[in-house]
C-alpha cells in the first residue's frame, strides 16, 4: 500500500487497492480473511500539507463463541492521516496514531502498517454468529440452533443449600 509523495497532484488524489493481509503486515494465524482486503483511499494536498482519509473493507472466517460455528464477517474499517515533515527531537516516542511523521526528502510511503492498525480495532473479540444465537447445551453439548435437547435445565445454587436444609 504505498503511495509515491512526488507524483502527488494538488488536490485530491483516489487509490485502491486489493492486498492479501500479508502485504499490510498482518501475521496473525487465527485471523481467516477470506477475500483480499479492499482499501480506498483519498490523499489531500494543498501545498505542503498532505492528509488521507478511506476505508477498508474485509471479510473474516470466525467461530462463533456461543455455538462454535464457523461464520463470515463483513467489517469496515474507517482511518484518517495527516502527514506532516520534519518531527522535532522532543516528540521522538510520542507517538500519535493518526500522524505520520515524513523524512525530509519526499519519496514512496508505506500505509500498510498504520491501516492494519485500523483493521485490528475492528475484529471482535467475542464474535457472535448472529445475536438470537443460543449456543450450547452446557450439559450435553447439543447446539440449541439446530435441535432442543432433553437434559433437564435444574440448576442448584449451592449458597442457598444451607437454607434448604433448613426447612426441610
């Protein structure tokens, strides 16, 4: 995802791109995309002022955490940069996610780690395959999507044993 900064016109300048997750630096194994990811991307420049702002889209393969199975997920991942040259010394480890800090000479610039960035702040940490899902019989196993089981649902608070006792 690279952009040439001296073939910049002033004004708005459209990229697109189709990456696999491996050109944006994405190495994590459990994280299934199952199209390239699609990326469109505005660059503004007025004089030396340069910002960026699009989109990603991409489809990931997850397990849904309440019934186990395997889905498909659309997500949209929205960024915007600003580009500025010449950091000063104090601002060295300060890092702010949304500036891009540019050698003095123009030349190529990689987006692709700072849109990967964007497009792990997007995958869920529990997925769910869809809301109404019910997940698993927590007895037999038995997915309550596709068929009810027969285990009996009594569950026995063991704090209120003591009472029960009691007034037996």
């Amino acid at each position: 995802m690279e952009i040439d900064l001296r073939e910049l016109r002033e004004g708005a300048n459209e990229y697109e791109w189709a990456e696999a997750p491996e050109d944006l630096h994405i190495r994590d194994p459990d994280l299934r995309f199952v199209h390239p990811i699609s990326t469109r991307m505005t660059v503004f420049k007025l004089s030396d002022s340069l910002s960026a702002s699009g989109e990603t889209n991409f489809r990931l393969r997850l397990d849904c955490v309440r019934c186990l199975e395997p889905f498909d997920l659309r997500l949209t991942s929205h960024f915007h940069f600003i580009f500025q040259k010449g950091r000063p010394p104090s601002l060295r480890g300060d890092e702010d996610e949304t500036l891009i800090w540019l050698d003095d000479e123009p030349g190529k610039i990689d987006l692709g780690k700072e849109v990967k960035d964007y497009i792990l702040l997007e995958v869920p940490i529990n997925p769910v395959c869809k809301e109404s899902c019910a997940g698993l019989c927590p007895s037999c196993g038995e997915n309550l999507n596709f068929k009810q089981c027969t285990c009996k649902a009594e569950t026995i608070d063991l704090r209120w044993e003591a009472l029960r006792a009691l007034k037996a």
